[in-house]
C-alpha cells in the first residue's frame, strides 16, 4: 500500500494491512516500533508518518496502479501482539477493525517480525530467532494505524489518468466505483507512470 499526500508518501508492504471483513473500507496498518540497526547496534523508534485526523489518498500497486480512495487516519498507537492475533474474533474495540481475516492476520505477524530487522542479513541467527519471543512478552510493541475510507477525489482521479494516458499506450479500463468501497481503479500500467511523488521514508 502507498499513502501519497502532498507531504510525500508513507509506503507499506501489502503484508502489513490487515482489512476487516465486517466493516468495508476499514483496515489497520501494522509495523514495528522499534527496529533493530546491526550497523549502529540500535533499537531505532519508527516514525509512523499519518496522524490522527489526517487524510491521505490510497494507492494499490497490482501490476498497474490503482486508486482506491480517501482514508482517514482514526485511531494511531501500539497494540500488543495479542491482541493483534485476537482481532479475527472479537468486536468492538475502540477504534480498531474486527473480525479481520485469519490469514490476513497470520501474514500480517509475519511481516512484522520479518521488517522489526534492518540489515537481517547482518544480524546473528540468535537474534532473529528472538523476536517472536520478544513480541510474545510485550518488549517488543506493534505500531499501528487504523484508517477508514471517507471518499473517492474524482478531480485527482481525473489528473492522474489524463497524465498516465499521455505516457502509456495501455488501453486504461473503467470498473465500477462507489465511496465506500475498496474497489480499484487503474490509472497506470507502466511501473512508475502516473503518478508524481517524493518518497518520505524507505
């Protein structure tokens, strides 16, 4: 997932995405806190880079480029691994998705313990093999953003397939779209086509 705003873009692999299979349109973000640097023998605190309040545009890369939305930021924190792993059976926590898909879940752990590593290959095997543990006793913590979908920008949507159509031969489809949907929209399918923007962080 790429969040592209005018103060540069926030990029998370889609691993780190957890949707709710309940509430449509409303999904959590999750990412390491901290991060260990083998090259400064550091735990460095992650800056999550979307506010609460903030809203952000919603890019999916699948082969092409689609818009998805508006997204708010509602709720922004650290969660503990159980209650990460709880969020497929319970219902009703503050301003987190319930009833999320199980895999999406399990993938979602495993991205986390995978990235909580710069340079892994410069890390010793006792180390890696001590995050989960880590997450498991809460030394660890999980950074979170929980976003909703607010509305679709049908003047940025515009722009964006006036620019791709200009670069690319492709013939662009037009799928059905509401507001409140995750449906995408393709506006490119060349790699870095459509889309101009400033990388805030990775």
């Amino acid at each position: 997932m790429r969040l592209s705003a005018s103060d540069g873009f926030f990029a998370l692999n889609k691993n780190e995405m957890v949707w709710s299979s309940t509430d449509t349109g409303t999904g959590l973000a999750v990412m390491p806190c901290h991060r260990y640097n083998p090259k400064s023998n550091a735990w460095e605190r992650e800056n999550l880079g979307f506010n609460v309040g903030q809203q952000k545009s919603m890019f999916y890369w699948d082969k092409s480029w689609h818009y998805l939305g508006t997204y708010e930021c509602v709720s922004a924190g650290t969660i503990d691994l159980l209650k990460l792993r709880q969020l497929d059976q319970t219902v009703g926590q503050s301003n987190l998705p319930s009833l999320c898909n199980t895999y999406f879940i399990l993938k979602a752990v495993r991205a986390l313990y995978k990235n909580t590593l710069r340079f892994p290959d410069l890390v010793p095997p006792f180390l890696r093999n001590m995050i989960p543990a880590m997450y498991s006793v809460d030394v660890l913590k999980v950074a979170y953003i929980a976003i909703r979908c607010v509305g679709f920008n049908d003047d940025l949507y515009s722009i964006l397939l006036k620019k791709s159509i200009k670069n690319t031969d492709t013939h662009i489809t037009f799928p059905v779209d509401t507001a409140t949907t995750r449906t995408k929209r393709s506006i490119s399918n060349s790699t870095n086509e459509g889309i101009s923007r400033k990388k805030a962080k990775r």
